[in-house]
C-alpha cells in the first residue's frame, strides 16, 4: 500500500475563460536497442502509458491544476499519483485544448479543459503508488505509444509536442541524456 494518498475533489481547481486548466506529462527513458556487441548501439525513446478505468486506450497522466500549486508541481504529482513515477521535469510541450465528457462543472459547463503537458525524465519507478489499484503502467515506443492513445489530443502531444521537443532538444546532446 502506497503511503501517498491521491488528491480529489474540485474545491482547489483552477479555471480560465470557462475552461479547467490541466497538468499532466509524457513519462520517458531510453533502452538500449537489441544489436549487442554494437558500442554504438541506439537508444530507443520509450514512453510511460497508463490505462483509464473508464474505458480502452492509453492515456499519459494528469489531472486538475490546483490552487495552492505551480504547474510543474501538479504535472509531477499527477505522474506519481496516477503512473508512480518520479523524475526531473523539463520542458512545456504545449498547451492543448479538449472537451471532457465526464467532467463538467458550474465552472466548466461544457467541459472545456486546457492541459498543459510537459516531458519528464524518469529516474524512479515506484512499488506502489496511490493509484496503482485502478491503473497500470505501460512502457512502449513513441509509434506504439501514438496508436495506443485514447485521446486525439494526447496523440498530438506525443507527435507534434514530445517527438520536436525531444528531436531538436536531446539529439544536440548526442548520446548524453538529461
């Protein structure tokens, strides 16, 4: 059992222009790709999927931006929370919009969302995490990872957001990670 406890509720909840504002990230590391003996061997980018409890497909995790945080801190508590990780969190990717199905509010009648993504570099997998009970986790390749996300908008962080971000931040780092 995991001794940190998820948040809930929406009494914290940030909104703007109608919409409830969202943190999350896109988990990754590198592995090793299989041509052994090759000491110039490629490292494969992996990232970090989980599965929603209320339906198929894959999701990256986040959640609500709340009052008494920064971004970043509630981008990295939705990672520990919902997929058990920790890292170092580096770049916004972007900001996307979407519309929630199931999560309308007095605030967000329509269920306008703004969720702003970022990339985290993951040095830690833990045993347990809040959330472990209802999700979990899922390594996979940036093209499984596209074909497995549940969401349009998810598959546009990953793609037009994460794959730039990582192409032009970390390949002029060559062979060096975070």
């Amino acid at each position: 059992m995991s001794d940190l406890v998820a948040r809930t509720g929406r009494h914290q909840q940030r909104y703007d222009a109608g919409r409830r504002l969202i943190a999350g990230c896109i988990p990754f590391r590198y592995r090793n790709s299989d041509e052994i003996g090759d000491a110039d061997s490629k490292k494969i980018v992996e990232v970090l999927m989980i599965n929603s409890p209320s339906g198929p497909g894959l999701l990256f995790p986040k959640g609500g931006w709340e009052n008494d945080e920064t971004v970043e801190e509630a981008a990295v508590r939705e990672a520990i929370e919902e997929a058990g990780v920790r890292g170092e969190l580096m770049d916004c990717l972007g900001c996307y919009h979407f519309k929630s199905k199931t999560h309308q509010d007095e605030f967000s009648p329509e269920g306008f969302c703004k969720a702003a993504m970022f990339a985290l570099f993951v040095t830690e997998e833990l045993e347990s995490w809040p959330e472990q009970n209802t999700r979990n986790r899922s390594w996979l390749t940036v093209e499984e990872a596209a074909d497995s996300c549940r969401h349009a908008w998810m598959r546009d962080a990953l793609v037009d957001g994460f794959s730039k971000w990582h192409a032009e931040k970390m390949n002029g780092c060559r062979g060096a990670h975070p």
